[in-house]
C-alpha cells in the first residue's frame, strides 16, 4: 500500500507540474527574412483574468525595431489552464 501511495503521489506531482506549449506561424510577407527578431508577451491568469497584456504584432515590432516585418509566429505556454502566457514572434528589419 505504502508503494501505490508513492506512485500516486509521484503521478499527481507530474500532473500539477504539466504544461503544453505550441507555437504556431501566422503570417508571413514577400519581405526578406530580417536580422532583427521583436517579442510582445502577457499573462493571464484562469485565461480571463488579463492585467495589462499586450501581445501584438505591433508592439512585437517595435520591440525589436522592425520596420519590414516578414514572419509572424504566435506562442502560447499553458499550466492546466491556471496561467496562460501568449507571445507575438516577429522577424524583420
């Protein structure tokens, strides 16, 4: 019994501790793939509770002075569905 409780408690650590990310493009132009590589990110929490998250492309972009932007990718991390984080990728110059 002591062994099934071990086992149990190792399985439910594993399952508190999961977490899925996927990134996945969006979009991408006739510009040249660029040098220059922006981010914009946010959090939220139980995926509604959002507090001053900006994950848009154009935010990205001027995170990282692009003027032309090439590829958009999309980014989201999700922890059983208690904290969500969604990032914008864009590559440009």
């Amino acid at each position: 019994m002591k062994k099934l409780r071990n086992v149990l408690g190792v399985v439910a650590a594993t399952a508190l501790l999961a977490s899925c990310s996927i990134t996945v493009p969006v979009t991408a132009t006739s510009n040249e793939v660029g040098s220059k590589v922006g981010t914009s990110k946010g959090t939220c929490f139980l995926r509604v509770l959002c507090f001053d998250v900006d994950a848009s492309i154009q935010t990205a972009a001027k995170n990282g002075g692009i003027t032309k932007i090439s590829t958009v990718d999309f980014k989201q991390k999700d922890i059983l569905g208690i904290v969500v984080t969604y990032e914008t990728i864009v590559t440009g110059e």
